[in-house]
C-alpha cells in the first residue's frame, strides 16, 4: 500500500526546469573576461545584476508580467529582459604593494529600494563602490520657427561667382510668416548609471570576498580572508573593524573567513564562516569587538577519531565552508561545503 504522506511530498516538489539562455559563447577560450564573476537578485526578484571579469555590471529585468499565471497567481514563464549595463571596475596598480588590482567583480549586494532608482554595491579585491541607476525621460523640442536643416544661401542674380562677398548672399530657407511657440515631447526613458560613494581602499589588507547590507539600509559588512569591517554607507573614508582573526605571527595562521551574511531582521546579528568548516554566531550588543561569537556551529569531520594527526588528506578541504546564508525568515542557517548542503 503507497505511502499517500510520501506521495504528497512527491507532489509538492519543485519542477526544476531550464527556462531561459542569456548569452552563449562560441568559443570560451576567447572570452575569459566575459566569466560571470558574481551573480545577484534583489529582493523582489524583478532584477538581477551580473558581474564579470572585466569589471562590467549587466542588469535584467523581470519581463513576465501580463502573461500566463497559475492558480497560486505565480507566472508560468520566468523571462528576463536588458535593463542597464555599465563598467564598475577598472584594472589598477598598487604602487605601494607593487600589486596589480584586478577588475574583477567579486560582489554584488543590492540595497534595499526606497524610491524608483535602484542601489547596489559592488566591489573588486580592494575597492568598494556604491552605485544609483536611475530613470530619466529622454525630452525632444519640437515646432521650430525656423528650419532644423542646416541655412541654404544663394548668391544674388547678376553677381558672378568670383566676385561676390557675404553681403551677395541670400538665404534661400522659407520665411517665417507666422510664429510658433516650441513644445517639449517626451521621449524614450534612459537608464544612467551613477558613482555615488568610492569607499576607503586602505582598510583591508586583503582581497575582499564577503560583502552584505544590514537591514537597516544604513550599515553593511565587508569581509576579507582574515577581518570584518562595519561600515556605514554614508561615511566613506573611515569603518570599524569587529572580527579580527589575523595572528600575531602569519606562520600560525590556520584558519580564514569564507563567507559572511547578516540577518534578515536584526541589524545586530550576523554570521561568518571559516575553512576549518565553523560557522560563528555573533550579536554586536554583547561586545563591539567580536572576539568571541555568541554561539558556535561545527562540521569538522574526523573519520578516524584519532585527533588531528590522523585526519586524511582531503579533509582539510571538504570541511571547508564556502557559504553561508541565512533563511529568509532568519530562523534556519544554510550552509555550504565541498561535500553537501546543510540546513
């Protein structure tokens, strides 16, 4: 006899299924600075910002209203459309490390939206930015008095063409009888991409890898393989930095930060994951500096349970995690490593 909970389980179960190709590539040789690099979707899910390689943004646009629906009122068809596309980034040189800074584009973070124009960050190995993309109707003039082709002149009759001065010219462009008064004609709307903030490239000394935006829409997160900065996204020069976990000797330099996410309620919560396979509960109310998280979630394997001597060679990188979210209620934490997904 069938199970009729299972069966109902089946049922319920997503349909994954291949729904839209952006862009193929002839020949992916040839086009590694077109390599996706980071890849995000707003809350709403209406847009959704790529980044590359080379340093550009391309925004899409949900194009799917009007068209067929379920019964839950979900659209049948998911289709995306351009929106707006601009360079973010541009390769750079640090003459004081003797460092090339690539323009690679590692994330991107939407703000949340307050008005029709559209905010993110974005951000390379060292440079943070915050963009405004932003709507404007392209205006036309119309009926002129005159007209908009170039003057035509003539020269006057009886006067040869070697001998004749501007004083022999005259205009040929129909006169101006009656006067007209010019109107303003909406046009086609155009996106402009706008820098409103470079923040201060100084404070990490190491390539920046994590980056989130506090629920608050003021703060946001930015993390590196060893610090976590707190910033505000108004100041642009300065931040505070709350996890520090670089040694004092790099020699003993065991474990980096993978991944950071904020809670989706509480501006005072966030999470960080290590390449040691930990995953770190911290709230900024119980000290500024967090030097000690408020709980502490683990995946360390040991198959041997002999103690770190005789762990295999492999286990050091598939206990690492490489991500880490928070659900959307903030209630159950994601995580990612080499192996498997965890909840």
């Amino acid at each position: 006899m069938a199970d009729p909970v299972a069966e109902s389980q089946e049922e319920k179960q997503s349909d994954w299924k291949f729904t839209q190709w952006f862009r193929k590539m002839d020949n992916p040789d040839e086009g590694d600075s077109d390599f996706l690099s980071a890849v995000e979707f707003d809350d709403t899910g209406k847009f959704l910002a790529t980044g590359d390689r080379s340093g550009h943004i391309v925004i899409l646009e949900n194009d799917t209203s009007g068209g067929p629906t379920t019964p839950e009122g979900k659209p049948v068809n998911v289709h995306y459309k351009f929106y707006a596309e601009f360079t973010s980034h541009s390769p750079e040189f640090d003459y004081v490390r003797s460092l090339a800074v690539e323009e690679k584009i590692n994330k991107i973070k939407w703000l949340p939206r307050t008005n029709e124009s559209l905010y993110m960050l974005t951000t390379n190995d060292r440079q943070i930015k915050l963009w405004k993309i932003h709507e404007k109707e392209r205006k036309n003039l119309t009926s002129f008095n005159l007209d908009v082709q170039p003057a035509r002149y003539s020269i006057r009759s009886g006067i040869s063409m070697s001998s004749a001065s501007p004083l022999d010219l005259q205009r040929t462009n129909p006169i101006v009888k009656t006067l007209k008064i010019p109107k303003v004609v909406k046009g086609e709307k155009v996106k402009f991409p706008f820098l409103k903030k470079k923040y201060a490239k100084d404070v990490h000394q190491f390539n920046i890898g994590s980056l989130d935006v506090s629920t608050d829409g003021e703060t946001f997160l930015s993390g590196d393989n060893l610090r976590i900065n707190l910033w505000n996204l108004s100041v642009s020069d300065s931040s505070y930095n709350i996890v520090d976990m670089k040694p004092a000797d790099m020699q003993n330099l065991s474990e980096i930060i993978t991944s950071l996410d904020y809670h989706p309620s509480y501006s005072n919560i966030f999470l960080y994951s290590s390449s040691l396979g930990n995953i770190r509960y911290c709230d900024l109310r119980m000290r500024a500096l967090v030097d000690q998280e408020a709980k502490l979630f683990s995946i360390r394997r040991d198959n041997t349970g002999d103690g770190e001597d005789n762990k295999g060679f492999f286990d050091e990188m598939t206990q690492n995690v490489t991500d880490a979210k928070f659900s959307k209620g903030g209630r159950f934490i994601i995580s990612r490593d080499y192996m498997s997904v965890k909840i």
